[in-house]
C-alpha cells in the first residue's frame, strides 16, 4: 500500500461501507480487498444508509455504544437471546434486563423490511 492515501479511520455500518465502496468503485477499479468487502456489503446490508445512521442515532438514545450500534445493524436481531448475545460482547456492560432488550427488538423491528 506504498503510496496510496490514507483516509480517516472510524467505525462504520454496512450500509455506510457500501456506499463508500461504490463511490470509490466510479473512481476506477477496487483494489482485491475492496472488491471483497464490496461484494459482501451488497449480499448483506439490510438497511439504507440513513435508515442504518437513524437506528444508530435511536439505538444510542438507549444507552447502546457505537460499537454495539453497528453489531444490531448488521445483524439486525429479532429474538431476544440474540439481542442479549450481542449486549455481551461489550465486557463491561451489567447483564442486560427485559426491558431494555424489548426496546431494542422495538428499534430493530421498526427499521425491518
């Protein structure tokens, strides 16, 4: 990667990922990487770009960290023993209660195709 620019670096969706991909993909070819990383978010994002940024926004008004924002758009879970998987990748979170769980299935459901 001699020579080639480097952008900022931050945390971003699947949705956000693809649309950077496509705009990089009418400046001239993909590299082997992005072509990969391109193909995988056009099978798998499930939500438009600002859907993703509105459930990021909504799921950050419960408490939920960017991070674990980013996990729930992606996979985008509809049962509670899912939800609460992911709520434990974040090691220094309690154990997650009914209603906060209910709430985020709410927030995930209303942005669901």
């Amino acid at each position: 990667m001699a020579g080639k620019k480097r952008y900022d670096e931050r945390l971003a969706s699947m949705p956000e990922v693809l649309s950077i991909l496509e705009e990089r993909k009418k400046e001239g070819e993909l590299g082997y990487e992005q072509s990969l990383t391109y193909e995988y978010a056009s099978k798998f994002s499930k939500l438009s770009k600002s859907d993703a940024a509105k459930m990021q926004k909504s799921l950050e008004e419960l408490g939920i960290d960017q991070k674990l924002s980013l996990k729930f758009i992606e996979a985008m879970p509809e049962d509670p023993g899912l939800v609460r998987l992911i709520l434990a990748m974040d090691k220094n979170r309690q154990p997650a209660d009914d209603s906060l769980v209910g709430k985020i299935i709410e927030v995930v459901k209303s942005y669901s195709k």
